[in-house]
C-alpha cells in the first residue's frame, strides 16, 4: 500500500449573473465540495464505498456523481472533474 496526494479541479458552467459577476460563489461551492473532501481525504481510499480500486478515472468519476445534483441545485452545470496525481498527470471528466 502506498499513498498519492491528489489535487481536483471542479469546473461549473453557467450564465454569469448580472448583480454578483459570477456563475457561482465560491464560498457556496465549497459547501457542495466540503463533504466530498472529508469523505476522501486521508482515507484509504480502498475502504471508500465505489471507490475499491481507486483509479484517478474512476476517482473522477465518484466526485462527479458526489457533486453533480447538489451543484445543479444551485444553478449551475458541473462541466467537468479534473484529478491530478502526484507527477502533474491528470485524467478529466466530463459526464457521460
């Protein structure tokens, strides 16, 4: 067993509102992720439900399907997952 520090990119799509000048605030997009990041972070990911071989694809994949409904209810669409590993390589997702 041996451990990788990941990084993730989340990418939102969405009109820009007129009033604030964004697509989404970041402070609300943290809520959406906070879970997401308690879930994985210094956990076996082995041990994580859905995610027993812990590929960055398939890593990819369990952060979308985890942040997806909870982004589109606050307006936006999730574009896409971006998983980086330790090295600069990286897999993205967007969807099916």
């Amino acid at each position: 067993m041996h451990g990788h520090t990941f990084s993730v990119r989340v990418v939102v799509l969405g009109p820009i509102d007129p009033h604030t000048g964004w697509v989404l605030d970041f402070a609300a997009l943290h809520a959406v992720w906070a879970p997401v990041q308690e879930a994985l972070d210094h956990r076996v990911l082995n041990e994580v439900a859905g995610l027993e071989n812990p590929t960055s694809e398939r890593l990819a994949v369990w952060i979308w399907r985890a942040l997806e409904s909870p982004i589109r209810t606050l307006g936006p669409t999730l574009a896409s997952v971006s998983v980086s590993e330790t090295g600069g390589f990286s897999v993205t997702y967007r969807g099916n």
